[in-house]
C-alpha cells in the first residue's frame, strides 16, 4: 500500500517510470510458495492461521498465499484486508484516505495473524496495522510477511517472511504484484 | 480538490460527486464501528468545540459519538448558559474558543445563518449542525445515506457518481411545516442534485411564499400525493404553531397531513417513511407507523454517526484530493448491519 | 474676516452650469464670482481644477446617535462624516436616548451642535417616546426650529393617531416624515422577502408591509389637507403610489436613499448584516423603479438614512442584529455612480475617465452561494469559489435609461431636501440657494469623474458599516465650505 499511495499522492505526486524489472511473474510466484511453505512450518500447520491483506497492495498478494497454503495444507484458512489510513501516523502530511475497505469476517483472538504486504519500507504502514488489529481482537501472535524488503526502516520492525531484499535508494520506487516486481523512478509533475 | 473547504455550511456547498465520496467514506466509516474496539486514532489529539444555542438530543449526542470515534477531544458548550447570553458577540465567543484550542466547530444555533458567518469569521472548519429555519446539511446526508442502504441495487456501487443512480427519478414526498424547516431545504437542495423528484405537502401557511421558484412541485393535498410516493418524508410539527397564526388547530393539522394507518396504506408497498425526529407522535405521524417495517426512522439516527464522521473527517483530517479514492469500495449493504435486521 | 478663494471649478446649482469660473468666500459669504480673480492677500487658496462646485448638500435622515448611543457616532463624528461627504447641513433623527420628543431635548442638541462642523437640524418625534400613541409637544419644538416631525425606525402605525399628527403639524407649516412599515407584517423580519429569503430560511419583509401605510398615509393627508414627507422609498408599488398622488396634485414629498437604488437582497446571501437595513434591500425591479422615479421627479430627494453601528452590534446573528448601513460619506458617489449614466456633459475633469464598465447584474459580493443552490452545474460551482468582490460598485442596464444630468442629481440632494426641511433661502434658510455673490458659502466641491475605492477603516464616522466596504465609486468630494470656512480639505476635516 505504501508504495502505490506514494507513487499516486500530491504533493508529491508524479509519474511512475519503470527502470527495470527485478522479479518476473514466475520469481514472484516462486517467492511466494516458498513463504507459504514457510508460515505452515514456523506455525507447525495451518490450524488457527488468519491472512490479512494491508490494502490496496497486499490483498492480492494475500489472496494467492491463502490459495497455496489451502494446498499445500489441504485446509481452507481465513483471509481478511486491512485498511490502515485512519490508523497512520502522517495524516495531514500528505493526502490519506481509505482507499479501501477493512473486512475481517472472523475473530482473530487466539489466532496466528499474518500481516501481508506487497513492499515493506519505512515501517509505518505496518505500525499503524499493528494497532489497527490490537482493535480487532488479542492475537496468539501476529507476523509479517512481505514480497520485496526495500530497507530504509524508520520504525523497530522486522518482517518474518521475505519475498525478496531489494536494496533501493531512497528516491526509488518499488511496483510489486502478483506480474512482477519493477524498480523505478517518480518523475514530478502529471502527464 | 477535498470537496469541503473550510466549511459545511449548506448541502449547497457540495456537488453529486462530493456527496457520492461523503457516501462512500459513510460506508468505511461504518464498517470502523462494527469493530470490537470501535474507534480510530485519525483525530487523536484535536478538538472540536460543540456550540449548541439550542436543545439537540440526536445531533448533539450523533456528533459527539462521531468525533470521539475519530479520537477527538470534545468542548462542550451551551450558549445558553455562556456568556453569548452576557452579551458578548458571537465572533467573540467563537474567536475566544478557538484561542482555547478547538480546531474546529459543530454549530447549531436558533438563527438562520450563523454557521455561514462563522465560517466568514474563523480559519478553522466549521460544520452547520442545524441553523434556524435554514439548513442541516449533516441530516440531509444521513437521509441520502439510508436511501441508498435501502434501494441501491447491489453491483451499482464500485465506480464514482453511480452510487446515487438509485435516486434518478425517485419520488419523494416532504410533509409537514416545511416554511420552518432545515431539514427541508438542505433535503430540496440535494434531492433536486441527485436526480430525485421532490413534493412539498403541506398547508399553505407553512409553505414559504416563494416555493413556486424551488426544484419542487407543492401539493395542499396529501391523499393525492402518497399512492406515488416512494419515500414519505415526514417533517416534524412544532406545536407553538398550532397556537399561532399558522394553524387553525393541531387538531385539524393532524386530520389533513398527518400519516396515519389508513393514510399509510395509501402509499405503495414498498414506500419507505422518514422523520428527522423528534418525533410528535399522534400529530404528524401515528405511532404505529413509526414503529413499523417501512420505517427508515431508526437506520436514520444510527447512520448519522458514519456520516457525521465522514464530513468531519474530510474537514480535520485534510486527507486531500478526493479523486485518488478508486475503486473496490465496499457495498453500503454489507457495510451496514442495520439492513439486515428489522428496525424495531 | 477669512477670506477663501476657490480657483477654476465648474458651478452646478439650480440655474445651470457654468464653468471656468472662481469664487471668493468672504466670511460666511459669497463676495465675487468672476474667471481669474485674483488672489486678495491672506486668502485661503483652494484649486477646484477639475472639480464641480455646488451648493452645500442637505441630508434629510441622519442618524447622529447622540444623546444616546456616542458609541456608535456623536454629533461631532457625524457631522465630521458629513462634511467629508459633502453635506452642511443634516437632519438628525428624533430616536435618540432620550428621543427628541420635547423642546428640552431639541435645545441640548442645539446646543451640543454650535461646534459641530455643519449645520444640525434636529427632527422632533410625532408621538411621545415613539410610542404611536401621544403625540409630542410639536409646538413646542417648532419654536425652537423643528420643522420635521417623525418616528423614524418606526412608522405610526394607529390610522387614528396619524390623522391627528397630520392635523397638528399642517397647523404648525411642519412636515410630518412618515416611516412607512406596517409592523404587523414585518415582525421579526430581516430582509426583503423573495426567493432568497425562502432558501435561506429566514423571515422576508414583503413590498406590502410599505405600500400598505404608504397608501393610507395617503389617503389621511388627502383627508387632513396635510403636507407628508415619505422617507426611503424602497419598493416599485410604493413608486407608483407617490406618481399617483403627484398627478392628482397632492403636496407631498418623498425620498430614496443611495443604498436602495444600488444593492439587492443578493447582498444578504452570506448572511452578513452590514447589509441589514430597514426597508430591507429589494429586488433589481425596485431599483430600476426608484431610480425612474428619481430621474422624472417622483421622488424628490435623496437621503442617507445614515445609521451608525457599533462593530460588535453587526457581528451578531442576522436577526439579532440591529438594521441600518451608514452612508453620509459615499452618498454623492453612489449617486454618481448609479445615476449619471454618461459624463459627456460634465467633461471638466483632467483624467481618463476609462473603466465605467456597465455590468450586467447589480453587484454581488462575497459568499454568494445560495443563489445557485438549485444549479449543480460545474459552472455554478465554480462560480462559488472565484467568488469575491467585483471591485466596482455595477450598475444594472436596466437603470441607465433613467440616468440623470449633474444638475438634477445634486438637485436631489441639496436643494430639493434643502426645501423640503425649510432650510432653504426661500423658507429663510441658508442651504441650497444658487451660487451667487451674497449668498451664504455652504458650498462642497467634488471630483464629478474620480474614481476611488471605499476603505471603511478611513471613513471618519465613528462607525464602520458601510455596505460599499471595497467597492469602486466615481466621484470624490474634495472640500466642504460650511458658512464660509472650508470644514473639510483634501480627505480631511479640519476640526
């Protein structure tokens, strides 16, 4: 979410130009059955294991974890999406809004909670879920998983599953879904 | 551009897609209040100052939920008991408030206009919760809020703007002392934006004298009007009237333009009825009928805190330029649990 | 004793125009009139280049607040405001705290006005106290010099009552001034009713509650074989009512003031009551209407209803807040503004005269939403947000049929309300008589062409409610000559 809202909010708004591509379709999926394969190990299976998709961007990503431990586990488990824009720390600094909606259909007290995210930068994002969910129910344990790890940590926050480290610069911009993963630049101003 | 500026003065102020994002924004706002904690830390720190020159049960109290829902620091104040009654300018008073600390202003007041003054005055937001006999743009959204719980079609609202379709020619019938109404104006103003087809019922005293130029066609008669009535909005009677020189009686106000069962069965099956409240029971409105399943009088009062938080969001959260919010916004239906139990 | 000598201006009083002329002020009055006089030693020298010289303005409805309410304006701070506007003479309104309702009062104001730097003319009330009910001792304030007689911010409203004041008063040679507003239909009131006042939910005073006492006043000094003065015309029907009984001969007199032949109700739409005002602001109809029965002679005069409020008073809720607008200061340029629909005649002035736009609607002001409420087109919207202030004072096309030559305008403002409150030469005044050697010098010289922007901060009326905040009007008065002693020079007063 992070990452998208950057590349489409004023002020500092501009256009995404993509430089190169870091993760095809194929790498992304990939990184993505192996993470799987690791949440169902780190939690010894898939019983009382929730997703939860940080809007917009780690829905989807959300949805297709789900869709591969459900495989591989061989049982279906709960996916809800988190909207953290009332929760951040930086309104007023630039344009927030709720881009989209939280849906948690199932209590997640008691649950292994695994946060989902498409890019994990500052760390903001995922504080504010952090109190976002402590609203929702006492979770066993929550975790995060992310499909690319840019860096630049501005908070003590530590994901447990990793796509990909890409190393950036910190005027880059990362577009990661499920077609790939691209590096590239903001280009100031609106086409 | 955030449609509210500094100010939500007049349902004027707004156009169909402002009120559309207000909408969609309600809906969020009402899936924040299912949740086991349900409150957000958006406004932690600021605080809204409440000046009330008038007694208010549901906006008052719909208002302080809403903000406290967003973290807000409340200031009370009731300028009947303030020094407004010592004289003091209400430029003065609010200036003095603003000093103290509030970072914005819910204002109902007894004369026409000052919220709009008080937006000329101050450089904070200012929300009109209710002037005179001359707006309550926060009711009127709240209204358009149940409307679309009620007859959206669901699938109609994943793009901007078709949210409100399910208002294209939709028959509204507004009933009652609308001369004195704000509820009425802020309604005439929004229905006639989003495409509904707006009556007036009423006597004739209680019809401003130049309705004849507003978006709205007038009728004296009310069995006329209702068996093409699909949402019955029913004003409430305030009773000094029938003391005055605008009624005759109360007793013959409520033989003509009161709903009872026998006027409400004359209405079509799926014919929705509304009340800004508080109710007269047994004047305007029979309480059988306000108790009934056409009712929309509970979804009302229970939708006016998402909406409240939707506009003072947009107004202290300066979340900005509207246009970014695309899309997968969730249906109003199952936002809402309110649909899926029988108003009471 | 002072000599003052007024170099080059252009003379405009009732037997015409004559340009290039000076006048040499001797004492308190007019010594020589010729082209080029030379200056006599120690004169004061005063360049009326460009500028027209008239006879002094006379006001007839002046609200100078003293005794009472010197918060708002004294007698010193109005009389100051009205020399800056061109006046030497004002008739202060009789509902003052105490009212001027016996001779006690009438001679305090006298006497408090021997410093004031024009000529003060107090009005007496019809009834005691206003009340509508007694009436007040007339006799005796018509021999201390009251010649008008009225309840001002009030009209009478017992038929019975105003049938008697008529009787007494044209025993008297007074004048009654009738305030007409039947109070039955404008209680709570706080501006015209129309549309507007439908949207914005607030009480609107109809034509009616004017016209209605307007028309029995009529009726009651045709009865009584009285003279009437009707004061601030403000709606088309009561224009017709006064054409009416002008041409079936009755002697009566009316006014208009400059606010009602230049802003609407539109005004009102940011609910802001600097613009409330009683009468209340019409409609376009009713200015084009006034300012037709001004041009053919069916109102005679036009007056300020100059009405000081303290700041706080008019930051109050429109219907808390007290009703009327000052206007001693703007007068003759709105009057200018709105009337003189071409300067061909009055081509003295050295500047260029560009910029007298004639837009198509009366002006508008800030906050001006309401009016497109039902519009949900962008244009409207956009409309909103670029509202702001049109920087000049717009005339409605409408009126420009009626404009008026130079004479004529300050006709209506200096001798024909001069007359009507007996202050002129005829009636042993010394107002509004013809520029002539041995009349009395209260004369005002203003710029007929100069274009300047009101700052309400700068006015010298203790009060700051002036409707024409911001906005461009054309002609300037530069200097007021008060019983031969120039009062007011270049933007000041001199005391």
């Amino acid at each position: 979410m992070a990452e998208r809202e950057r590349k489409l909010a004023t002020p500092r708004g501009g256009v995404f130009v993509p430089r190169s591509q870091v993760m095809s379709a194929d790498d992304v999926k990939r990184a993505l059955v192996r993470i799987a394969h690791e949440i169902i190990e780190h939690n010894k299976g898939s019983d009382n294991l929730a997703l939860i998709g940080l809007q917009t961007g780690g829905v989807q990503i959300a949805f297709e974890l789900k869709d591969i431990i459900s495989e591989i586990g061989n049982a279906e488990i709960p996916v809800g999406t988190l909207d953290v824009a009332f929760y951040r720390d930086d309104i007023q600094l630039r344009p927030v809004l709720p881009e989209a909606a939280t849906a948690i259909p199932f209590d997640i007290t008691n649950m292994a909670v695994v946060l989902v995210d498409d890019v994990l930068f500052t760390g903001r994002t995922v504080r504010a879920a952090l109190q976002a969910l402590s609203d929702f129910g006492r979770a066993k344990s929550i975790q995060l998983a992310v499909l690319i790890d840019r860096g630049h940590r501005e908070l003590p926050i530590r994901p447990d599953y990793v796509g990909k480290n890409l190393p950036t610069r910190l005027t880059e911009q990362v577009d990661a879904n499920l077609e790939g993963v691209t590096i590239g630049d903001v280009i100031k101003g609106r086409p | 551009m955030s449609p509210l500026q500094n100010a939500l003065v007049s349902i004027g102020d707004l156009n169909r897609d402002d009120i559309s994002h207000i909408m969609k924004l309600s809906a969020i706002f009402s899936e924040v209040l299912r949740r086991d904690i349900p409150k957000v830390p958006t406004l932690r720190g600021k605080t809204m100052a409440m000046v009330f020159s008038e007694d208010s049960t549901r906006t008052r109290t719909s208002f302080e939920i809403a903000a406290k829902k967003l973290s807000m620091d409340i200031l009370s104040l009731n300028s009947s008991q303030s020094s407004m009654k010592k004289g003091e300018s209400l430029k003065d008073t609010l200036a003095n408030l603003h000093a103290i600390g509030a970072d914005g202003f819910v204002i109902r007041h007894s004369s026409s206009g000052v919220p709009t003054q008080a937006s000329t005055w101050m450089t904070v937001p200012v929300i009109n919760a209710g002037d005179g006999c001359h707006e309550h743009p926060t009711q009127a959204l709240l209204d358009c809020y149940t409307l679309i719980e009620r007859f959206d079609t669901p699938g109609n609202y994943t793009t901007d703007g078709t949210i409100l379709n399910c208002f294209n020619g939709m028959t509204v019938t507004i009933v009652g002392d609308v001369e004195h109404s704000r509820v009425a104006r802020s309604l005439v103003i929004m229905l006639d934006m989003l495409g509904a087809k707006t009556t007036l019922c009423g006597p004739g005293t209680l019809m401003p004298r130049h309705v004849n130029k507003w978006p709205v066609r007038v009728s004296y008669h009310l069995d006329e009007v209702l068996p093409e009535t699909q949402v019955c909005y029913i004003l409430r009677l305030q009773n000094e009237r029938g003391s005055g020189t605008y009624l005759p009686s109360i007793r013959e106000y409520a033989m003509n333009w009161g709903i009872d069962s026998k006027r409400a069965s004359l209405l079509p099956e799926t014919a929705v009825i509304m009340h800004p409240g508080p109710i007269n029971r047994g004047v305007e409105l029979a309480g059988e009928i306000a108790d009934s399943s056409r009712s929309l009088i509970l979804n009302q009062a229970s939708n006016g805190v998402a909406v409240r938080m939707a506009v003072i969001y947009l107004l202290l959260a300066n979340p900005g330029d509207l246009t970014l919010n695309t899309g997968n916004f969730v249906p109003i239906r199952q936002a809402n649990r309110m649909t899926d139990e029988p108003a009471s | 004793m002072t000599k003052v000598l007024l170099q080059g201006g252009t003379l405009v009083d009732a037997t015409g125009i004559r340009s290039g002329l000076d006048v040499l002020i001797d004492d308190s009055e007019i010594a020589k009139i010729a082209p080029s006089i030379s200056p006599p030693r120690g004169a004061h020298l005063i360049d009326c280049d460009g500028c027209m010289i008239s006879p002094g303005l006379v006001d007839l409805h002046t609200h100078l607040r003293e005794p009472g309410n010197e918060e708002a304006e004294t007698i010193e701070s109005g009389t100051r405001a009205a020399v800056a506007g061109g006046y030497t003479a004002v008739v202060c309104m009789p509902n003052t705290e105490p009212p001027i309702d016996n001779a006690t009062v009438v001679r305090d104001i006298l006497a408090m006005s021997k410093e004031a730097l024009c000529a003060v003319i107090p009005a007496g009330t019809i009834t005691v106290g206003r009340g509508g009910e007694k009436l007040s001792p007339m006799v005796e304030m018509n021999a201390c010099g009251v010649k008008i007689f009225t309840d001002d911010g009030r009209g009478v409203q017992r038929a019975s009552v105003m049938r008697r004041a008529l009787e007494y008063a044209s025993a008297l040679g007074a004048t009654i001034a009738q305030h007409c507003e039947v109070e039955d239909l404008t209680a709570n009131t706080v501006m015209n009713e129309g549309y507007l006042s439908s949207i914005m939910g607030v009480q609107g005073a109809p034509n009616c509650a004017e016209e209605l006492m307007l028309e029995r006043d009529l009726e009651l000094a045709a009865l009584c074989n009285a003279q009437i003065h009707f004061m601030h015309l403000s709606t088309h029907g009561s224009v017709e009512l006064v054409r009416r009984a002008k041409l079936a001969g009755m002697q009566i007199t009316a006014e208009v003031t400059p606010h009602h032949i230049s802003l609407t109700d539109d005004m009102l739409s940011g609910y802001n009551p600097i613009y409330k005002v009683n009468p209340p602001l019409r409609t376009r109809e009713d200015i084009t209407a006034l300012v037709r029965a001004l041009s053919d002679g069916t109102i005679d005069a036009i007056a300020t209803d100059h009405a000081p409020h303290v700041r706080e008073s008019k930051e109050l809720p429109l219907d808390q807040a007290p009703p009327g607008m000052i206007g001693l200061e703007t007068a003759l340029a709105v009057a200018i503004t709105v009337l003189k629909g071409d300067y061909s005649e009055i081509d003295t002035s050295r500047k260029d005269r560009s910029g007298n736009s004639q837009s198509s609607r009366a002006h508008s002001t800030k906050s001006n939403s309401t009016k497109s409420k039902y519009d949900n087109s962008s244009s409207a919207r956009a409309g909103k947000i670029n509202s702001s202030y049109s920087e000049r004072l717009t005339v409605d096309p409408s009126v420009l049929q009626y404009s008026m030559n130079m004479i004529d305008i300050i006709a209506a403002m200096s001798w024909k309300p001069a007359a009507i409150a007996g202050l002129d030469v005829a009636s042993g005044g010394r107002h509004g008589g013809p520029i002539l050697p041995g009349a009395p010098a209260n004369l005002t010289v203003f710029d007929p062409s100069a274009s300047w922007k009101v700052d309400a901060t700068q006015l010298l009326s203790k009060s700051r409610n002036s409707p024409f905040d911001g906005l461009s009007l054309t002609g300037k008065v530069r200097h007021t000559i008060y019983e031969g002693e120039p009062v007011y020079l270049d933007g000041r007063a001199t005391k």
